[in-house]
C-alpha cells in the first residue's frame, strides 16, 4: 500500500491547501489543524514550512500504545483508525515520536493521516507525493 | 464550533482588559469584510473625535467565504485614519483572515488604550492582554521574534501583527506588519494601534468549523481551486509578480521617476521584476489559503566587516515598493531598493509613502527650499545611505523638520513650499504616472488607493475620453472591488471571483439569502463606507492635483488637463450621489 511522503518541503510556500483539504475531505470540517497534515514555520516565516505528518512506521508505536484497538498497524506502513472504537485517551499522541498525532481540542478525536493521498493533487509546489511503503522501506536499510 | 449564521465579533477594552462576545444579524445586509467593519464603526466609532481619542476603535473583519474558497485570505481593517482623520481601511492578508476564522470570530474590535505597551492575544478559548513594555522602541523583526518567544501556544500557525518605532511615534503613515511579509500598509493605521500603546496582537487560529453538507461545496472549492493553479488567471501574480509592471510601464512613459521628474529612464530594467527575479529572488511565499503565493521574497546580503563577515535579510517586494523606494528616488539598482525597503519596513513606515515623501524631500533640498539644516543629512536622487539615515530621522520625528514630513508630504509642502512638486494624490501617490483617471481615482476614491477603482488600467486601456463612460467605470469598478472586500478576497482573483462565482460560492456554503441580495448589499455597503468617510471630514475641495502630475508627459502625450478637471468635478458628484 502506498503511503504519503512529504518529500520535498522545501518548496513549500505555507497556503495550507494541503491541510485545507485533509480538514475538508476527510474530516469534513474548515480548518488548518483538524488535517492528519499539519504545516508549521519552522521558526518564524522567515526559515521555511515542517509537514507534521504520519512518517507511516512499519512497527507503529501509536498501535502499540492504544488499549482498545481503534488504531492497528496498517499495510506498508501507518495506521488504520476505527473511530467508533477510541475512548480519547492520547495514549496514541504520546505514544508518536514525531508528533504527527493531534488530539482536537473540541472534539478530543485523534487526528493522524491515513494515508489516503487526497491533499496531494492540492499541493502547487508538489511537496507531497504516494510512494510505495516498502521503497521507502529498502531505502533505509540502503542508507 | 458551528458555523453561526449570525456574525460573531470580539469587542474587547484594552483599558478596562475586558471582552464581550456580539453576535450581529448578518439579515442586515452588511456582507462582510468592508461592509462589516463599517457595520462596526457605525456602532463604535466617533467620528467627531480624533484618531487618538482613546474611544475609537481598531476593527479588523473577515468575511463570509473567508477560508472556504482559495484566495479568500485577506482582512479588513477599519480605523480613524491618523493622516487625514477620515474613516479608512486598510486590507492585509499573511496568516491573519484564517486565524480569526479559525479564532471563531468575524470580526475584532479593540477599543480604549492600554495602560502599558501591550500584546493582545485571541484564540478560540483565550483572550487577554500581555505586558511587553520592554518590545517599545523595538523594530517589527526583533519584536516579531520575541512575541513568538513569549507566547509560544499555537506556535507554527498563529498570526502575529505588530508595529515598529514609527507607529509608537505617531507617524501620519505607519504601517503594521502582518506575518513579516505583509501589511497594513497605508493611511496611518500602525499609528492607530500605537495610539493604544498596542505593539503586537497574537491572533490563536487554534479551533475548526463545520463544513456545510453535501458534495456542492466540495464541487466548487475544486473548480476554482483548479482555476487558479492551472489555468492562465494568476500566471503574472505568480511568476514575476506585480513588479512585472515595472518595464510595462517604464515603455509607456509611465513609470513615476525621480519626483516625478520624468516618466522613464534606461535604468528601469535593473530595477524591473525580471532583474529581481534573476538576482534577488530568494523564494516565494503565500497567504494562508493562498495556492498562488505570489509573495515574492528577496534576499539581500550586506557585509559588515572585512574577512567576508555578511549578514541576510529577507525582504518581500513588489511593483509598488520598487517605485516609492526605487524610481522615485532614482535608485537603479535592485539591491538598493531591497536596502531601503528593508530599513522602511525594519521601522515601521509605509513605504509608499516614505519613499514618496523623501522624494519630495530631495528636490526640495535640491532646490533650497530647505536646507541640511532641516534634512540633517544630504539627500541626493540615487544615493542610498542619505535615505537610509533619512528613515530613521523620519520615524524618529528627530527634528521640527521630520515631525512635519512624518505628518505627511503636503502636510510638510504646506509648511516649507513646494507644494507644486508634493506628489500627493489624497495621500502619497502610487506607482503609476498613467494619467487622468488615475490621478482622480486616487484622489478623490475612497481609500486613496490605486486598489480602489483601477483608474492606471482604464488609461492605459481606454481611447476615447468620454466623461460619462469612465464615471461609469470608475463606480462599477469600485462596486466589483467592494464585493470582493466584503468576502474578503484577495483583489488579485478579481479575474475569477465576478458576481456569478460570488453567489455560487455564498450558495453552495448556505448563504443562498446573502447571494439573493448580493447587487443591493454592496450598493448598500458602498453607501456606507462613503457616509462614513463624510461623516468624519471627507472634503473633496480640499483635494487638488499637484502641478507636477498635470506636467505629465506619457505614451499618450501631455496629458489633458481640462479632461481631468472636469472628471473630478463628476466624479465628486457621483460620489456625493451615494450619499444620502
């Protein structure tokens, strides 16, 4: 299964189409930070845009951390999320060494990308692209 | 948080540090943006009293499709201007309209005076007041830095606005720098946050709305969103951006130059967009909401010792800023320009006005109408270090001299003569020596500005002079522009957003009732606007046209001043017949 990589952020010029549309499509909701993408300056508008994103571990922590099973490990990388299955415990957000989870703090829902790929035809810099896990995954051991 | 029918607007005492949330019928035709600001003024303004009575608001408003669509990214300021008195607004985009979208809040009124140098914080759960007296005298960079520092909540995605020295001074055109790249710009608004010992304001963005049901809005965010990336619509706003004008404009002998002196000159291609992108350009930026990011950022690297000691700075630029800080003081060097805008930017002055003001300033030392004794430094057309020690002297207000030029160029022609060659058009001109129509759009419109009723693109496209067709112009422009400003849009995706994109977009998120009555309410909001620029002062007869803009000499020819004359004549009319 493919997984989204934010490969290329320094080409970002931080309109947040990506997380407009992870907020509109997925969470059908107006927002810049109910998306399982999230776009920060790194330090001040003058130094450049992070992606706060799932990194789509093959052994994910926030799967292991989570007591009731709403989140399991996800093919190629990631995570599947049973909505109707999480108590909101965070235990998932704490569990992430990236940070890429957000517990909303209206609806205290975990927020992390599924890496469905919707965002990536509304980046204009091509900032974001779906890879195949398991590339990803060789090229690590290669590094 | 839902998205309330009903506007909800945050009306907070700096003085008193006290908020309370109104909620405003939105049955009552106002739009947004613009038309919302005003919909404020009217109750909390004062338009008898002066910009720096403590009473009198800063507004800030967003409108209906602010976040929903692309390029819905920018906000309005409403405030008593401290260069003319009058009701004014100043638009600016940065982070900004989101934020205070995603603050749950359309709009922002802060009145009273804080008692110490304050930073005034929103969010969707928060408000309050924070202490930064030690940030007064700051320049907007070094205090952009610190307010991040001190309130690190809702790091990476909040706005943050602030002003420089200029604003604290009581400058007639400071300005506010929103989210480093942006603006309030004009008419004195970083004054009137200054006046209210308020350095910065921090505004959250940290909550989300729903979106309305169904497929139709999905439908239309796509198509427009697909409009402004792939098609032809913002090629010039993103490839070369607005400085592309500059050889445009310089060919047609159009381009003010050096006071206005003349109209073009040989070294327009070493300060023209293509140079710039060659030389300087060191990225692009956006608007939150913006695909196009049509924010062009320089780099400019100064040495500051021997042994290849350098520092960077990254300054944003565009047509305008190249003219005030470029053409108009003769400067041909693009590097020049980013140093000066730098040092215009770094302090907290609108640099249109700045650069036109010591434009001024320059040919009237040249011509001994002043003297050095008034400058302090000399101040020759080309030369970059007078003009750099020139901004600080005028942020400062260091002399007699500077505190009348930081009133404003006529203000300072008045004062010392030469009035002839004050290049005033209801406030420092803007970088367009076009001719006619625009001289009266920016004189006698409603925001001084070329924004208001694009009189620079009716010259250069128009051939007959037919007084009743541009009048005709002039008002459905302006009428097209408000109904932007009340949505808020960037005025950038005009080619996209006409009236029918308009209604579809108000339809398809549930604001059927607001696109029904779209032609009416702008009518309205327009009315508005212009009630309240009278309200507080606004006198046509007291606007005139300098001599040395009647002197210009274009592709066109001389221009014709009977024609000219007899435009403002009515075009005043018109403008009074909006007024009940």
């Amino acid at each position: 299964m493919k997984i989204l990589r934010a490969s290329r952020m320094d080409r970002c010029i931080g309109c947040f189409s990506c997380s407009l549309t992870c907020a509109r499509v997925v969470h059908k909701s107006l927002s810049w930070s109910r998306s399982g993408i999230r776009i920060h300056s790194a330090a001040g508008l003058s130094t450049g845009f992070e992606a706060q994103v799932c990194l789509a571990c093959t052994h994910a922590p926030c799967a292991d951390a989570c007591p009731t099973g709403a989140f399991s490990q996800r093919r190629g990388g990631g995570v599947i999320v049973k909505r109707d299955l999480c108590i909101r415990c965070g235990e998932c957000a704490r569990a992430c060494p990236v940070n890429a989870i957000l517990m909303d703090p209206e609806l205290g829902d975990p927020i992390v990308c599924i890496h469905c790929g919707q965002c990536v035809s509304f980046c204009p810099h091509d900032c974001l692209e779906m890879v195949q896990g398991h590339v990803i995954k060789e090229a690590i051991h290669e590094g | 948080m839902k998205d309330d029918r009903r506007y909800r607007v945050m009306v907070y005492d700096l003085g008193r540090q006290m908020g309370k949330v109104e909620y405003l019928d939105t049955a009552e035709g106002f739009l947004g943006g613009s038309g919302l600001a005003a919909r404020l003024f009217e109750t909390y303004g004062r338009p008898g009293d002066p910009y720096d009575h403590p009473g009198q608001p800063l507004i800030f408003a967003i409108g209906p499709l602010t976040g929903y669509f692309p390029l819905m990214s920018k906000v309005v300021m409403g405030f008593v201007s401290p260069y003319n008195s009058q009701y004014a607004e100043s638009h600016a985009g940065g982070r900004l309209a989101l934020a205070l979208r995603f603050s749950g809040y359309h709009g922002l009124v802060l009145t009273g005076q804080a008692h110490i140098p304050s930073c005034f914080v929103l969010g969707h759960d928060s408000l309050g007041l924070l202490d930064v007296h030690y940030l007064w005298g700051m320049d907007v960079f070094k205090a952009g830095k610190i307010l991040r520092k001190i309130h690190g909540r809702g790091s990476g995605n909040r706005s943050i606005i602030r002003i420089g020295p200029a604003g604290e001074n009581g400058c007639s055109f400071a300005s506010i720098n929103v989210d480093s790249y942006r603006h309030f710009g004009r008419l004195g608004c970083g004054s009137a946050m200054g006046v209210k010992n308020l350095k910065g304001i921090i505004i959250q963005g940290d909550g989300s709305l729903d979106l309305p049901p169904g497929k139709d809005y999905r439908r239309l965010y796509e198509s427009i969103y697909k409009q402004m990336t792939e098609t032809e619509a913002m090629c010039k706003y993103h490839d070369l951006g607005t400085p592309v004008n500059v050889m445009a404009l310089n060919e047609l002998n159009a381009l003010p130059w050096r006071n206005m002196q003349k109209t073009s000159d040989d070294g327009a291609e070493q300060v023209s967009g293509e140079r710039f992108a060659a030389d300087l350009l060191l990225r692009k930026t956006a608007c939150s909401g913006c695909p196009v990011g049509c924010i062009h950022v320089g780099l400019l690297r100064e040495q500051f010792a021997e042994q290849h000691e350098f520092v960077y700075r990254q300054v944003s630029y565009d047509h305008e800023p190249i003219f005030s800080a470029g053409t108009m003081l003769d400067i041909t060097n693009a590097k020049d320009v980013l140093t000066l805008l730098e040092r215009m930017d770094n302090v907290g002055l609108d640099v249109m006005s700045a650069g036109v003001s010591l434009a001024w300033a320059t040919e009237a030392l040249d011509k001994g109408i002043i003297s050095e004794k008034e400058t302090l430094v000399p101040l020759e057309f080309g030369s970059v270090e007078g003009y750099c020690h020139a901004i600080d002297h005028l942020c400062r207000q260091t002399n007699e001299f500077y505190q009348t030029l930081a009133r404003g160029t006529k203000a300072a022609a008045n004062a010392y003569g030469g009035k002839d060659f004050a290049c005033v058009l209801g406030q420092e001109m803007a970088g367009y020596a076009t001719g006619e129509v625009f001289y009266v759009s920016q004189a006698y419109g409603f925001r001084h500005s070329h924004l208001d009723t694009a009189g620079y693109s009716y010259d250069q496209k128009a051939g007959d002079k037919s007084i009743d067709t541009t009048i005709s112009f002039l008002l459905k422009e302006e009428a097209a522009r408000v109904m932007l400003t009340c949505m808020v849009s960037c005025l950038f995706a005009r080619g996209v957003y006409n009236q029918e994109r308009i209604e579809e977009a108000l339809t398809v998120i549930g604001r059927r009732d607001m696109a029904e009555a779209l032609p009416q309410s702008v009518t309205e909001v327009q009315k508005a606007r212009w009630r309240l620029k009278y309200a507080t002062g606004y006198d046509p007869t007291q606007i005139d046209i300098p001599t040395r803009l009647k002197e210009t000499v274009n592709w066109k020819g001389p221009l014709d001043e009977n024609f000219m004359l007899e435009l403002a004549r009515r075009y005043i009319v018109a403008i009074e017949g909006m007024v009940p």
